[in-house]
C-alpha cells in the first residue's frame, strides 16, 4: 500500500462532516457517510492486487482515536503480508451471519410451537440470505441488508418481509452477545421504510375464498372423489380448522362415542388446547379412516408413521379447476355463518379458535361453549348438503 497522509481530520472536523461518501484520514481509514446520514468507520486496503473493504464500527458508537488506533493495528498485519480481515475475525472471535443465525434458530427451536416454523426460518436464512451467510455478522450493514431485500420485495413480499424481521432479531441477538454495536440495520420503522416502497396488503387477508352460496355443489363434487386428501379437504371444511391442525390429527384425540376431536395446544395457534365438535358427516369421514386401520394419524400419508402432505390438499383444488386456498374455506365458513344464521359472534369465532380481543369479556369467559357450537357446526354440515348415500365414498390411498 503506498504510502498516504495520516491523521487528515480532526475529531471536531469529522463530527461535523456531513456530505454523503467517503472521508479520508488516510492509511486507508474512512469515514463513510450514506444517503440517509448514517456513519461509519471503514477501513480499505489493497492486498495481492484484490481491493478489499473492513467496517471498523459505526460513526456514533466509535471515535477518530479508536478508528485510528484499529487502522493501525489492520495496516500492521497488512505489512507482515497477513490478511487484515482474517486475523481481525480471528483475534475478535466474531463469527459469521451463517453459523451465528443456524444457533440461533436452533436456541429458539424450543419456544416454537411446532418444528415447521424452526424449518421455516432456517430456510429463509438460508436460500435467500446466502450472500451475508459468510460475511462476519459485525460487518452486515445497511448496503448488505438491502442487496437481500431488494430482489425479493415486489416479486414475493410476504417472503422479503418475514426474511427481513428473521435478519432483525438474528443481527439482535448478535448485538446481545457483544458481537455488534449501533443501529440494527434491517429495523424497519425509522431506518428501511425510508429506502424500501411500503407492502402493499390485501384488503382482505390472503386467502381466496369459495363464495358460500357455492359451497353445497363444490362439496357435492368432493364428496364423489375417494382419495384420503379429499377426505382430509372435507373434513378440514366441516370443522372449520386450520389445515395443520387437521393433517397433524392423531387417533388419540379423536372420541367418536362423544362426537368430540381436542387438538392439543402444540398445534393451535394461540397455543390453547381446541374441543371441535363433530358433525355426523364429520363422524362418517373419520370412521371410515378408522376401517384403514392405520397407525398414529387419522389422515395418513403414503409411507407408514407419516401425516398427508400438507400440498396434497392444495394440489386436489388444482385438479378441481376451483381458484382457493384451502384455508380460504374458513372464510367461507364464517361468511355464511354472519349472513345465513343467527348464531352470536362470540360463537361463530370460537369455532374458528380466534382469541377474544376484548380482553375484558376473555378475562371473564370460562366455557367455550362447545354446545352451542355443536349446533353450529350441525348446521353448517347440513347447508354444505347430506351425501345422497350413508356411506362415505371409498377411500384411495393416493393423494
């Protein structure tokens, strides 16, 4: 590196410096300044003929003096033909966003509620993070964050917005543990709603819905299909659940002689053990998965000890030519449940497992008024249209 200036600012010129770009001490120390007035300490060397760029800390948290004295010791290893980046992360222990997000999301594993969602979020840091997977975590700026972001925000925002809070409280948690210092870069209020346009939502959730008043001849067709997923797909109507809930359903939650299936707390989403009240047609669905004589799940997949794939409902609305989403059923559950009957809200949104939000009247309810729902549940079967045969349909073990 040849040689340069040193010590070009002072401590009263660098604070007030203010023009977005790089700002020279010399020896390769810079003050860098971005668009949005945020600032940071880089440290830029040439070695073996490759530019390489190290971020020292950020402009608020680090002085000129500290910046100074670890641009000396980087210019130092440089001269002894060492690699500044390599004996920094070696001699701070920091490791990179790769290894430090994977013990991450394996601490967490525990609070989740189910392995899907530790599944989730390792893949998300995975696939779409790749390119901060081998950067030290200390050195993930803004710039980084948004090479991310950027290529995923108008094609899938649901995914670059779930990335983007993943990255948050891994870069968090880093902060935590003494590995990082200032501003997290991927906060969004107040730092990348600044630089990213606003998502744009739905104006009503995200699930397509099947229009109710369609719902007796659709369920007429399902009813004629004998693979077990369309038996898992009307069963999932019937009782307006969640389809996690009901391709995770075991034998053991299931009492026929009461007309009662209980999902455990592990798999509601509030976390709360769920009494669903079967109709009679509901009751037909599940005995006539009994006559399988299959082990662990009601709905069994195609190996031995594993649930249906949860695409295989999906996948059957695709060949049915219908434009929905299996949980879009829910809203056609409740749409006809608000327009067609005169059964109270608070029952309607029980059967659906929703929380209270009036945190009064939820301190005060005790029951979940599981009889009243019962007749809910009978009434929606009988709209959605008796079989024109007792039996149910039999069944294919193909999806």
């Amino acid at each position: 590196m040849a040689a340069r200036t040193l010590n070009k600012l002072t401590a009263v010129q660098a604070a007030k410096l203010t023009a977005p770009g790089r700002h020279s001490d010399g020896g390769g120390l810079y003050l860098f300044i971005d668009d949005a007035k945020r600032r940071r300490w880089i440290f830029m060397y040439t070695r073996r003929g490759k530019r390489a760029e190290l971020g020292l800390g950020g402009g608020r948290d680090m002085s000129l003096a500290a910046a100074r004295t670890e641009a000396a010791a980087l210019r130092a290893i440089l001269a002894a033909d060492g690699d500044p980046k390599a004996e920094r992360d070696k001699l701070k222990g920091v490791p990179n966003f790769g290894d430090f997000a994977d013990a991450y999301v394996e601490a967490m594993t525990p609070s989740w509620r189910n392995p899907k969602h530790a599944a989730q979020w390792k893949m998300t840091l995975t696939k779409y993070a790749a390119s901060l997977r081998h950067r030290p975590i200390d050195e993930i700026g803004t710039h980084e964050i948004l090479g991310v972001l950027e290529p995923l925000w108008k094609r899938t925002p649901e995914t670059a917005e779930r990335l983007r809070g993943r990255i948050e409280n891994v870069l968090s948690a880093a902060k935590a543990k003494g590995y990082r210092s200032g501003e997290n870069p991927a906060l969004w209020r107040g730092h990348l709603d600044q630089l990213l346009p606003k998502r744009q939502r739905l104006s009503r959730g995200h699930h397509a819905a099947l229009p109710y008043t369609a719902a007796p001849t659709f369920m007429e067709d399902l009813r004629g299909r004998s693979a077990t997923a369309a038996r898992a797909l009307e069963f999932t109507i019937l009782t307006a659940a969640r389809s996690g809930e009901v391709l995770g359903a075991r034998w053991n939650e299931i009492d026929l002689q009461n007309r009662l299936w209980t999902v455990p707390a592990v798999r509601m989403k509030a976390g709360r053990e769920h009494r669903v009240p079967l109709s009679p047609r509901a009751t037909e669905i599940v005995e006539a998965m009994e006559e399988l004589d299959t082990e662990g799940f009601v709905f069994p997949g195609s190996k031995p000890g594993t649930p249906l794939s949860s695409m295989a409902m999906a996948m059957l609305l695709r060949r049915m030519n219908v434009d929905v989403t299996v949980h879009g059923f829910r809203s056609t559950f409740r749409d006809w449940a608000s327009e067609e009957t005169s059964f109270p809200h608070e029952v309607c949104e029980i059967a659906l497992a929703h929380t209270i939000a009036n945190k009064a009247e939820a301190a005060y309810r005790r029951g979940d008024l599981f009889e009243k729902r019962r007749k809910l549940m009978d009434a929606w079967s009988s709209f959605c249209g008796a079989p024109r045969t007792p039996k149910v349909v039999p069944i294919r073990r193909t999806a």
